[in-house]
C-alpha cells in the first residue's frame, strides 16, 4: 500500500509448518520492488534475506509475521515470530550450526546458512531473540 | 547456449512446456542444501538438484538461474510443475544422475 510520503508498507501472516506456502511474501515483497524499479542486484539480496527469516519463521518459529516498510532510503523488513527463541544467537549465526530436524532436512533445509545468508544478504541485520517469548529478525537494505 | 538447445541437444525432457526455454546458461551447479544454494550458486546455472517440492521453484527465482534440473528420472510434483510453469522457471529432466549431467554441460560448453 503507498501512503502519501512515498512510503510503502505490508503485512504478511507466516503460516507455521506450511513450508510449501513458505516463500510468498518474499516473493510479494520482490514482485513489488521490481515494480518500483529497484535494481536487480538490491532486490535480489532483500529476497533472499527475507526467503531465509521467512523459512526460519515457518521450521523454528512456528508462524509469524513479516512487516515490510518501503521509503526512498532502504527496504526495512521485520519477521517475528512467537516461537521458543535462540539460546545461543552466537552460535545459530555460525555457518553450520542447525537444529533442523531429519524431516526438514530431508527437504534441504537445515544447513545452517540461513542466518549466515541474511547477513550477508543485508546491510544491517538486528535479531532480538529471548527463549520461551520469541525471535524478531530486522533486516534492512540500503538504496544507496 | 540457452536451456531450449541444451535439452534438444541432450535429450533430456522438459517438463515446463515452452516456459523459461530462452533463457541462456552459463555454468552448471549441484547441490541439495538449499540454503547453500542460495549464497553459491550463479545467475544463469543450470542448477542440479534430486528436490522436486514447491521451493525449489522459490529458490531457483531467488537465485536467478536458468533452469532447473532433475537427475535419475525422479518424479516432481505435479504442483512444482506448474509453479513452475506460472513463474517462467523451465524444469528438466534426465535418466542420467548429476555427474553426467555436469559432463554433458561441458562437453556442450555451457
Ligand atoms: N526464528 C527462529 N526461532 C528459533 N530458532 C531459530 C530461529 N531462526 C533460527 N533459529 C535457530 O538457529 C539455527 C540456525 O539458523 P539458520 O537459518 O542459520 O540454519 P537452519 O535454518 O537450521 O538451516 P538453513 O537455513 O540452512 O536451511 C536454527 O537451526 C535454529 O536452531
Ligand atoms: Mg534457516
């Protein structure tokens, strides 16, 4: 939805244990930069960050919410969810580390790369994370 | 050589009808970790995975390569199919397992 300052904003439910749905609103989100004209390269790396938080809140979050705000500055994308939090959020960013389970792996997730994607498929990644509350995964990318 | 003359040229079955055929390929790539697949593979791979749910799709798109293909014969999914179908993403497939396959994509220079 456009407001009138230019700014963009959407809301996406993330269905929980329904990973074949997994992966529409980041494919909303592209849809929609590309339509803005966004460079190929800038909504190539907002995809594929958002893709991963977005797998993450389906496997370890059980559902959640995505929050995408649009302004002339950056594309700023919030996934939350409610599900058992990160213990050791040092460790999960780690390339390797999953606690994915033999099914999830079975369909190639679980490699422990996402976190380490998002970081580096974003200019700024901000992850609160409490066990027993939840996981909020800010991701932003810069326009310039 | 883009994805039409790649499977003539093999053989191997495209399963997308006439979708995503003109797109060029530059480089094979094998794996089966998605996520792996998304910080490694290249823009335009002919991207060689055994997965045949409804990601794959998602991570072909998200990577930007040019195909999809599926070695050894293995049966996808009716829905990935026209996933797959609707976003312009040609899935391949072949008897032969991946090793051929990346064999065959350098005998042809791709
Ligand atoms: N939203 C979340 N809620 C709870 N735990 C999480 C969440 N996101 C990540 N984790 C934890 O961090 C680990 C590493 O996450 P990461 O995305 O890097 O790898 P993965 O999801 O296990 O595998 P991949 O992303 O490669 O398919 C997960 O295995 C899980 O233990
Ligand atoms: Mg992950």
């Amino acid at each position: 939805m456009g407001l009138s300052d230019g700014t963009i904003k959407m809301s996406f439910t993330i269905l929980p244990d329904d990973l074949t749905a997994a992966g529409e609103a980041s494919s909303s989100m592209k849809k929609m930069l590309n339509q803005l004209g966004v460079s190929p390269q800038l909504v190539k790396k907002a995809a594929i960050a958002m893709y991963e938080a977005e797998i993450n809140a389906v496997i370890h979050g059980g559902g959640g919410i995505a929050d995408i705000i649009i302004d002339g500055q950056k594309i700023e994308i919030l996934i939350r969810d409610e599900g058992p939090g990160i213990p050791d959020l040092e460790l999960a960013m780690q390339e390797g580390y999953s606690t994915a389970s033999d099914e999830i792996r079975e369909m190639g997730f679980g490699a422990g790369m996402g976190l380490p994607n998002m970081k580096r498929y974003s200019d700024e990644l901000i992850i609160h994370s409490e066990v027993g509350k939840g996981t909020s995964v800010k991701i932003i990318v810069n326009f310039y | 050589m883009n994805v039409r003359e790649f499977a003539e040229k093999t053989g191997m079955k495209v399963l997308t009808g006439d979708k995503g055929l003109d797109k060029e390929l530059a480089g094979a790539y094998v794996c089966d970790l998605l996520s792996w697949v998304m910080s490694h593979a290249n823009k335009n791979n002919a991207w060689i995975t055994v997965h045949t749910h409804l990601n794959v799709v998602a991570v072909a798109l998200l990577t930007e390569v040019a195909c999809v293909i599926i070695p050894e014969g293995i049966h996808v999914e009716e829905p990935t199919v026209n996933k797959a179908m609707e976003e312009g993403i040609a899935i391949l497939s072949s008897d032969k397992s991946a090793y051929e396959i990346c064999c065959l994509a350098h005998e042809f220079k791709v």
